[in-house]
C-alpha cells in the first residue's frame, strides 16, 4: 500500500478547527455515555425485573462484547467506505436501538438491545482516528487528548446522569433520551464531518484479514493491545462490582447516590489532555510505566473499600491510570501510515473492550462468590501483569514498522523513542 496519497480534505499543517474538534470530542462524550449508563442501573434493573446480579450485569457484559463486535467488522469500513456516510447510518442506528431500550418489556430484550447499541456506538472508533488523520503534525497528540477528554467526560457523566434520573422518573427515561441524543448527532456530524476519501482497491474480507495480518506483524501493537485490554479489564471490573457494594451494607446507598460516583472519574478526565501533552514531548514510555504503577497501587486503596476515603482514593486513582494509559496508547498507535488507522483502532479497541467484557463477567462473577475482597484481588492481579508487561517493552526491542513507510514526523518521534527504548 503506497503512502503517496494526497492529504485528505480539511488535513494539513493547519489542523483542525477548534469548533470541529470540541464537536468530535462532544460526540464521543454523548455516544460512549449509551455504554455506561447500565451501570448505577443494575441494582434498579435487577429490581425491576426480579432477577440476580449476574443476570443484570449481563447488560454491562454483552454491551462490551457488542461493541468489540462492531470494533472487530464494522470498524475497518473507515478504511474502505466514507467515514461520514458510516457515522451517520451508526448514529441512526443507535438512536432506533436505544429506543427500543427504554420499551424493553423484560431483562433478555435489554440485554439484546444494549449489545446492539454497543455494536452501533463503536461510530466513536469511526470519529477518533478521523480526528487524527485531519489533525495537523504538530497538534495530533493534543487533538487526540482533547477528543478522549470528551469521551470520558461521556463516561464521568453517564453514571451520574443515569443515577439521578432513575431516582428521578424510573430508569427508562435514560434510554429514551439517549435515543434522541443519537439522533440529533446523526444529523449534525452529517452536516459538519469532513468525508475524508476511501482506501483504493481493498474488499471487505481483504480488509479484514489485513487486520489480523497487522496484529501477527506488529508486536508493537501487540503489546498495547495487551496493556490497554488489562487496563480496562480492571476498569470494568471496578465499575460493575461498586454499584452492588455501594447498594449493600455498611452503605446501602440508591441509585441517585451511586450515580454521583462517577464523578470521581473527573480525574480520569483531566488527566486525558496532560497524556496527550505527554505523548506529544516523546516520552509515553516513561509515562506509562508511571500511570500502571498508580493504577497497582489503587487496588491497595481499594480493598478498604468498606470505608469511604479509600474507596473515593482508590478510585480516583485507578480512573487517573487506566484512562492516562488509554490516551499514550491511542496517541502511539495513530503513529501508523493514517491509511491503516482504522484498521489499528480496530485491533487495539477490540482487546480493549474485549478486556472489559471480561472484567465485567469477572465482577458478576466474583463478587456473589467471594464478595468485594475477592473483586479486589482480581483487579490487582490485572494491573500487576499489565505493570510487568511494561517492564518487559524495552526487551522487546519493537517500534511499529508498519507494512507502509511512515511519514518523516512519526518516524521522528518514534526514532526518538525508540533510542530511550521500546515506545
């Protein structure tokens, strides 16, 4: 595949727009709140619907496994059909699945609907590598750190939002709404997305396998595949297990209070631009080990959860680590040709999520059999094998080589990383 391609429309040393950038990062925000409003939900639905915790948690579990789903074969059409055309059908998509979320007369129809939501809203893994592709050289770091930003503040917000209007009116409403938000973005990023052109000569399978042939070539995307899938394994594991802690003794709390919560992932949030800022000076490598480090050592806060400053602690420290992780990981792997950065978003977010479908079951799993204790000892063994995997990188001795030839910045910056060790 050759790297002599004309730039797309709206790319160049200018970058983007400051107002397309807070649209895209405002999008992400709203789209990836649809993954994360269940959880502060699960002790209603399960409620509501007279079932167990390991039942209603499959509302967390088969969402994740949607969207790694849609990250696995809708995903790499960015990199074959128009990435404007492919937002807005998942857009209107999501917005007629949601709908049918908030009509939902049992928990399996639920669960049905919240996978095929999680399919439709993999548009963000459509939006983010477009964010970097129209990025100018010198501001991708900062594009891409801006654009998590929105989508965190999507997940800090979701629990929060979900929690208060369930309190508020019943849980149905939150689907509802949401159904609406989708459909409103529809139209808007149909109107306002650059359509950047599409990949010449690939087919549909051939560009699936492309995909595996990456993974198989690649042991740098490998290995952020790897750390981004423990990281939010530990994420999920964290966020499914609290709501039926916090619903249970010594705090019995509802679902308005454990929706509150997850404001204490405005750490996560924040700490998404300093990531890309990082990412951008060349040294993600050094970052990364630091931010596994902390996200260790907050399973230590954590196992106290019974009391809650070291609850509150533990889990402003682990939102700090998974999502600093997350940011210098998708900064790195955008450092590909942009002609494949679809097809590595689709690697690397589909053992993302396939990570946080496995913390999720874990979660729902454990926390029946061996209670919060238990959750906690899963978390740390996570996180400690996702700290050991990065003692291993300069080992490992790999930067992405990529089947095409990088262009002179990211080879730059990766060389420059590269001579302190493996990115």
């Amino acid at each position: 595949m050759s790297n002599s391609q004309p730039p797309p429309a709206g790319a160049g040393p200018a970058g983007l727009s400051r107002g397309l950038v807070l649209l895209l990062a405002t999008a992400c925000g709203v789209i990836v709140a649809n993954n994360y409003y269940a959880q502060p939900l699960l002790p209603a639905l399960q409620h509501a619907f007279g079932t167990g915790p390991a039942t209603a948690g499959l509302c967390v579990t088969l969402n994740q496994l949607g969207y790694a789903a849609g990250l696995l074969f809708i995903v790499p059409l960015g990199d074959l059909a128009g990435r404007r055309r492919l937002v807005t059908l998942l857009l209107s998509v999501d917005a007629v699945v949601l709908a049918g979320a908030a009509l939902a007369p049992g928990i399996w129809p639920l669960i049905g609907l919240l996978a095929a939501a999680g399919t439709a809203g993999t548009a963000i893994n459509v939006l983010v590598p477009t964010a970097a592709t129209l990025a100018g050289d010198h501001q991708r770091g900062r594009v891409v750190g801006t654009v998590m930003t929105g989508l965190l503040l999507g997940i800090l917000l979701a629990r929060t939002v979900a929690g208060l209007i369930d309190s508020a009116v019943g849980w149905r409403p939150v689907y509802g709404i949401a159904a609406v938000a989708a459909a409103v973005l529809a139209v808007t990023l149909h109107a306002k997305l650059p359509d950047l052109p599409a990949a010449p000569g690939a087919g549909y399978l051939r560009l699936l396998g492309s995909v595996a042939a990456l993974v198989r070539d690649e042991p740098f995307l490998r290995r952020r595949m790897a750390a981004g899938a423990l990281g939010f394994g530990a994420f999920q594991l964290l966020w499914t297990a609290l709501p039926f802690m916090l619903s249970d003794r010594p705090y019995s709390y509802g679902s308005s209070v454990i929706g509150l919560f997850g404001l204490l992932g405005a750490a996560g949030a924040a700490a998404a631009q300093p990531a890309g800022r990082l990412q951008d000076r060349g040294v993600a490598h050094g970052a990364t080990g630091a931010l596994l480090a902390l996200l260790a050592g907050s399973w230590a806060l954590l196992a106290a959860g019974r009391h809650p400053l070291p609850l509150v602690l533990g889990i402003v420290l682990l939102d700090i680590g998974v999502q600093g992780v997350h940011v210098l990981n998708q900064g790195r792997i955008y450092l590909f040709p942009p002609q494949l950065r679809a097809r590595t978003t689709t690697a690397y977010m589909s053992a993302y999520f396939l990570g946080g479908s496995a913390g999720g079951a874990v979660a729902v799993t454990l926390y029946p059999l061996w209670g919060w204790g238990g959750v906690c000892a899963a978390g740390a063994v996570m996180a400690l094998a996702g700290l050991a995997l990065w003692t291993t990188d300069r080992r490992a001795g790999s930067a992405p080589a990529g089947p095409a030839p990088l262009p002179a910045p990211a080879a730059d910056a990766l060389a420059a990383e590269a001579g302190r060790g493996t990115p």
